[in-house]
C-alpha cells in the first residue's frame, strides 16, 4: 500500500499504449449466455496462493532483495504473473509508462466472453518497496487476484460480465500505474466500467477484516461472504485513498476491495473479535525488510482469497440492483451487555421532506452467539417503537443479519432514529456492528 496519497505522474507516450489497448479489447458476443442463477465461486487453494507468493519471494531474493519499480525483480514479476495467465487462455497487454526516469509496467488480463459493455475489474499492485520483498504488501493481493483469475479459467466461467484483471506497477510511488491506466483509458472505455475491486495487503499477521464502503453493492458483497464465516468486519479507513482504487473512484467508477491493516495498533476490541495481538501494528513489517512468506497470516489469506472469487462470480453474474433510494447508516460497533439494559445505534436522517415511507427498509448486522436472546426495536425520532425482532429460547443460530420492512408513514422522515437492541438471557453476548436505513 502507498504511503502516498497524492503524486504526479511523469510525462510519458500514449500513442502506443492507446493502440495496444485498442488491440486488447473484448470482442462482442454474439449472443449473451442465458443463466438463471450465478454459480457458486469454487474454494481458492490456499497452498496455490502461497505457491505464488514463495515465487514471489524467490525473484526478490535473486535480484536484490525487492520488486520495486524499474527494478529487475519487478518485471521479473510481471514476466511470471503473464506467464501463468497466458497458459490458461487470456489475452494480457503490458502497458507501459515511465516513472523516475524508469520504465514501470502494467498487467492487464482479459478473459474471453461476457458483455463488452459491462467491464467488472480486480486488480492489485505487483511492486514492492525499495526495503523488501513486499509479500503482504502486496504479494498477497496479486496472488489472490492471480489464483482466482486461474480459477475463473479452471472452471471455464462464462459469466455476464465481462472479466479483466490488473497488475499495477509503482503503487509505491503514488498510486503511478493505475492512475496512468485510468488517464489514458478513453471517456468511452471508462463508461464500460462497472466495477472495480481492490485486494491489497491481505494477509496482515495480526490480521483485521477491512471492507471498503465506497460502493454498496460491492460492500454489502464482500460483508455477506464474511458474515457467512461469522467473521466480523469493519469499514476500511487506514489505506482510505491510498491504493489503486482511488484512481477508478475519481473517474466516477464503483470501487471496493478488502484491506486487512498495515501500521495501525490494533484496539483491544478488534483482537476480542477477530484474536491476534492488541496494542500491536495489524502489520509490524509494513514497508520493511521482515516483509517476506514469514509475515502472513494463512487464516486471513485463506478467507480473503476464497472473498475475492466470491466477490467475482457473484458480480459479474446479470445485473446486481443497488439499493434504491438515500441510504443513512451507522458502523460504529455498540457493545450489547449481556442479559442487561438495551442500547442504542443512533443515525441522523437529513434533507428528507414530509414523513418516512410505508415500506421503510431496516438493515441490520448484529454479531452475537445466541441471537435468540435479542430483542431489536427501530425507534423513530419521536420515541416511537416498531418491533423487528422478539427473542426466542429455540433460536440458537449466531447474528442478526436482515432487512426490516416497515411501515413508517406515521413519522417525520428528518430526525435522530435509533436501532434498540436488548439482550434478555445471560450466557452469550454480541455487539451491533452496523445497521442503515434505506429512504
């Protein structure tokens, strides 16, 4: 991950790259295959990702230690990734561009088929740091997007979308590659575009679960794998502008992607909720020489990889409907004392006219391991109480993940409205990790 969150970009030929882009592009489908529901995403062998990143390691070791920008180790690593994805069927374009006086390098890989129109993206940088090998930051990204890229052969996909994958040169320098890719990507290109994800640093050793909250869909994608494993997450905030997302986002592109900490200190809440070690950096060899295969965390690679083709299958399969109307939301965690007084979330409705609708929508994400033990309320501004969940003794399954419908209309849509929650029983507790209210 970059230190940096601005830097401008060295002046460089585009004519050649344009043409190369040009040559590289999707041909259109003559006729979309027809599918009534999106394949389950196949499991990413752990060992295979690792198997990359001890590729990784080697190349850095024979030259110089690092796989930094305009270093041999950098386009040695290229050379590996192109090759992997070559054998297994897609069209890859280096695109180049200087930096420093250097030649740094872009992968872009696309798998045949899907509608040309309709562009989902992942993408990870593939330069380390002058310092070290840069594993975690960020073998691990460009080993997951390269597994599942692999993967997404294996199983022949044909999905809906169509597929590219990128491998960004000189992140470190200030997010260099991918901004150049995006400046010199045409008007009518970037219109294709409908999703950009990101995976760098995923496998921190004192890892934390980040999501990005750019975009709904793809975040509400991403934290539906994971509350599937019953792993909480959180709202990434560290890295907030400082990868290759950024570049997408200001050309108005939906991004998202996962993140699983660098130096920040990991609170004592965060290591009750996901283990590890508070007080220390989520990765206390950030942009150091200790960042080698022996600085990941397998558990965090394993779950993050295994998000990453979860998050492709399911994108890229027809059309994903975000939710309509304004969203407010609050994901700040609200302990839930057990078998105690009820607490609450609160979030601020502004500039809405008139009262709330008669089919308000309440979404909701609370972690507890006995959620028949919770009684969960919508308050509205006025006090008022609507009832969405009663507590049950036969309901022993973990977490209150849903969405509420309710009929609002009685209530002023502006003010402070609350999400209650009242664990009844002892024995078991939780937290609210975040709810929103959809206008």
């Amino acid at each position: 991950m970059s230190p940096f969150r601005h830097r401008p970009l060295s002046a460089a030929a585009v004519l050649a790259v344009a043409a190369l882009l040009a040559t590289a592009a999707p041909a259109a489908q003559a006729e979309p295959v027809a599918r009534t529901a999106a394949a389950a995403a196949p499991d990413i062998p752990l060992a295979n990702v690792k198997a990359h990143l001890t590729q990784l390691q080697s190349i850095a070791t024979a030259n110089g230690g690092n796989r930094a920008h305009g270093r041999t180790g950098y386009k040695a690593s290229v050379d590996y990734v192109k090759a992997k994805l070559d054998a297994a069927g897609y069209t890859t374009a280096l695109q180049q561009f200087t930096s420093g006086g250097a030649t740094g390098y872009n992968l872009v890989a696309d798998w045949p088929g899907g509608d040309p129109n309709q562009v989902l993206m992942a993408g990870a940088h593939l330069d380390s740091v002058t310092s070290g090998a840069g594993i975690n930051d960020n073998g691990s990204g460009s080993a997951a997007v390269l597994e599942t890229a692999l993967a997404v052969s294996r199983a022949q996909l044909t999905p809906d979308k169509h597929l590219r994958f990128a491998w960004w040169g000189a992140e470190e320098l200030g997010l260099v590659g991918s901004k150049y890719y995006v400046n010199n990507l045409a008007s009518t290109e970037r219109a294709k575009l409908a999703g950009y994800l990101n995976f760098d640093m995923i496998g921190s050793p004192n890892a934390g679960y980040f999501v990005y909250d750019d975009d709904p869909v793809i975040e509400q994608t991403f934290k539906n794998y994971f509350a599937g494993l019953s792993v909480p997450t959180e709202i990434e905030t560290e890295g907030d502008g400082r990868s290759d997302h950024a570049p997408f986002k200001s050309a108005g592109v939906p991004v998202g992607g996962l993140f699983t900490g660098a130096s920040n200190t990991k609170s004592s809440a965060q290591a009750q909720k996901w283990g590890g070690t508070a007080g220390q950096a989520f990765d206390r060899c950030y942009h150091s020489s200790c960042d080698t295969t022996a600085n990941i965390d397998d558990t965090a690679l394993n779950r993050n990889s295994d998000a990453v083709a979860h998050a492709i299958w399911t994108l890229s399969a027809g059309t994903v409907t975000p939710p309509t109307g304004t969203v407010f939301s609050n994901a700040t965690d609200v302990a839930v004392p057990d078998n105690g007084a009820a607490v609450t979330s609160p979030v601020a409705v502004t500039g809405r006219t008139g009262n709330a609708p008669s089919a308000l929508k309440v979404g909701v994400d609370i972690k507890h391991t006995y959620r028949g033990d919770l009684v969960v309320d919508l308050l509205a501004p006025d006090g008022t109480a609507y009832r969405l969940k009663n507590s049950s003794g036969s309901d022993s399954a973990d977490n209150v993940i849903a969405t509420y419908t309710v009929n609002a209309s009685a209530e002023t849509a502006d003010g402070t409205w609350r999400l209650q929650v009242r664990d009844v029983a002892a024995q078991d507790t939780g937290y609210i990790d975040s709810w929103q209210l959809t206008f």
